[in-house]
C-alpha cells in the first residue's frame, strides 16, 4: 500500500466549493468512460517526499501536495485493525521504535528507512487464528475517535493517535472527491499473520484457512457497511486495499483467489456501488492473471498498475476496452531519475491511456522519498498542460 500524509486540512464545513463539485463530476465521468475537461490527477505521498518538495520549492511547513495543485481526489483510512488498542511499545531509541499494533503485528520503524519491518506476530499458529475474535466491526472508534492503528500510524513515518477517521474526511469534503478505504482478506492476513504464514496455511490446510477468510471477509464487508454509515454523505468512493501479486504473479493459484478472495471484494464493491460510491481497488504487482476477474467484479478502476511488475495501462486499454479504468501507471522509476525528455515521454505516452475517459493519472505505486519535489512540480504542469480533452499528444500519440 502506498502511504500518504494529510496536511493544511481546511476546517470549512460549508457548502462545497464549485471547483470541488467539478473534481467529483471530473471523477465521476473519467469512470463512467465519458471525457470530461481534463484528466483527473492525485497520488499518494510519502512523507518524506512531502518534506523534501516543501524544501525545494520553498514552501511551508505545512504545504500539502493536494492542496498546492488542487488535485482532484484523496483517499482516507479508517481505523481497520482487528483489535481497537494502543500500540504497545516493546522498544523505543532516537533512532527507532518497536511496537505490537492491533493486527498483533510486532513492527520495527526505523526513523531514517522508508518503510516499517514485521519482525513477528501475535497470531502466530493456525488454532490461534482461528480463535482469533476481533473487536465489532461497526465500533463507533474505528470511525468517531482518535487513536493508534496500524495503516494510519506504522508506514513511512510514524504517528501516535490519529485523528479521528470522521474529523479527517468532513475536514478533506469541502476541497476534493473523497474516498474511503478498506482492507478485504488477503491484506488483513499479510498484517496479521504474515505472508509466508498466510501462503504455507493456504496451501496446507486449505479448508481451516477457507473458514477463516470467511469469517475475515465477513468482517471486513460488514466495516465497510460500518464505514458508509458513518461517512456516507461526505464520501465519493471507496478503495479497496487488496495486494496479491508480486513482480511475476499473483502470491497463490488464480483459482484459489476466485475461491476465496474474489467473493469478499465483489461483496464490498458491490455494497458500495449500491451506496453510490465508486470503487478503485488497489492491488500492487502482475495481476494479469485475474484482470479480467475484477472487470467481472465490476471495479471502476484499478491502481496502482505497477511498471516494474509488467502493467502498461496503455496496453492494457487496447486489450480490455472501456471495461474497466487505471488509476496510476506512470513510472515511477523514471520520476526518480529526474531526468525531464524522459519523463515527458513517459506521462504523454500514459495519457494515450485517457483517451475516451477511463484514467486517472498518478505514479505506478506512490511518491517516493526519490522523486525531488522540482521533478513532481514538473510533472503536475505536464498533465495539465497536455491532459485538456480533446488529448493533444503530438508525437507521443499512439492512436
């Protein structure tokens, strides 16, 4: 999952302004195929990143991405841990911290790295898993309080109690399409188990384990319904946090996915499609496997489509249509480089993606500490200068 920090937050809770009313249709059309003004465009920053385009470009301390380029949407969390609870702090040095979260995930943060380390777990055998009782998914904390939780708090930084789930999306409604996020089973059990736990189980007991994600994907549908009661009238759409595949595949057989896991995401996309909102399920690595199973599912769009794993939504577009869009797709290797003729040709050669609606532009993951804040400005002007419909995209248009 890519990480994202929410700064600058207007207090506002008016009337929403008419420039946020023609993101939510810009939205709303890019995903029902129809081309709107322009493309849409967000991502998600690290905040390292953040930190360092605020340094280059001058800005202060408290200059947000989102706000600075009026991007279009932005996605919140939820509190989704299993287990409502402080973290439990094992370790503390100025230079890392060692905490149990509610997932039990036993979680090294090193200040100065990019991204945590699970060095353990609390569920730790299949008969304690499948004891496990979490807390009421329709808690009203998980929503209406502040506190720890793992997505929010354990990522490329670190945060202790965070704002209430609510507080942040009112405060995010005045300015952009907002979308909610919930996890469904296979990213729960990378948080609450770990991976090779998750894989070795599922392959040695297929039918306990087929129990359990029964009753997690249970769980986690009946969040999200928590979830659309709680925030409903000031959500747009809903992300689905789902990674099951890896640079070459998905982790486990197609079928067993289909088996298992596909019947919990259609539920929550289907449940949120009923409420309104759109869904943008996302899932890092080479999905081709399954593509054709989330259009099935009815998925408005997927993200991130990772480069470096095989996806090409340009491709990918040729391939499947108008059936379902891409959010994301742009390299973010090449942001990295810094190098402008290469990443020009990269962004115009990814909107041939938008033509006829269908995509919203980000990076293939999520802006990294690597991307210099001059090379993400430059970006921004990029799309915007080149992503008015009708696409003029000169020599980089692929028909």
């Amino acid at each position: 999952m890519g990480m994202f920090e929410f700064t600058g937050n207007d207090p506002n809770q008016g009337n929403r302004k008419a420039d946020t009313l023609k993101k939510v249709e810009r939205m709303k059309k890019t995903l029902r195929h129809e081309e709107p003004d322009r493309v849409p465009i967000s991502d998600f920053f690290w905040g390292g990143f953040t930190n360092r385009w605020r340094e280059e470009l001058g800005l202060p301390d408290d200059a947000s991405p989102y706000y600075h380029y009026d991007l279009d949407w932005i996605c919140t969390v939820p509190n989704m841990d299993p287990w409502i609870r402080q973290f439990e702090t094992l370790e503390e040095t100025s230079r890392q911290v060692v905490v149990k979260t509610g997932y039990g995930a036993i979680m090294r943060k090193v200040f100065d790295c990019p991204m945590p380390e699970f060095i353990g777990w609390e569920t730790d055998t299949l008969e304690k898993l499948e004891a496990a009782e979490f807390d009421d998914p329709a808690d009203r904390r998980r929503f209406y309080s502040a506190g720890d939780n793992q997505i929010a708090g354990v990522g490329d930084g670190f945060e202790r109690n965070s704002p209430p789930w609510i507080e942040t999306v009112q405060s995010l409604w005045p300015d952009f399409a907002v979308y909610g996020s919930i996890t469904e089973c296979s990213e729960c059990m990378t948080r609450l188990i770990g991976p090779q736990n998750h894989m070795m189980w599922l392959a040695m007991e297929p039918e306990r384990m087929g129990k359990v994600l029964r009753r997690v994907g249970q769980f986690y549908l009946d969040s999200v319904k928590a979830a659309i009661e709680a925030g409903g009238q000031w959500l747009d759409g809903f992300v689905i946090w789902g990674d099951v595949a890896y640079k070459k595949s998905t982790f486990m057989h197609p079928d067993v996915w289909r088996e298992h896991y596909k019947p919990w995401v259609k539920a929550i996309s289907d449940h949120a499609h009923a409420n309104g909102l759109d869904v943008i399920y996302h899932g890092c690595g080479n999905v081709d496997a399954i593509f054709e199973d989330y259009i099935d599912i009815g998925i408005d769009a997927y993200n991130p489509m990772e480069v470096k794993a095989g996806m090409d939504a340009v491709e990918l577009r040729r391939k499947y249509g108008h059936k379902i869009g891409f959010c994301g797709n742009s390299d973010i290797q090449v942001w990295e480089t810094g190098d402008r003729e290469a990443i020009r040709r990269e962004v115009l050669r990814k909107l041939n993606a938008a033509k006829g609606g269908g995509y919203i532009f980000q990076s293939d993951h999520s802006v990294s500490s690597s991307v210099s804040g001059k090379t993400y400005d430059y970006i921004v002007k990029l799309v915007r200068e080149y992503g008015d419909y009708p696409l003029e995209l000169g020599e980089y248009d692929e028909g």
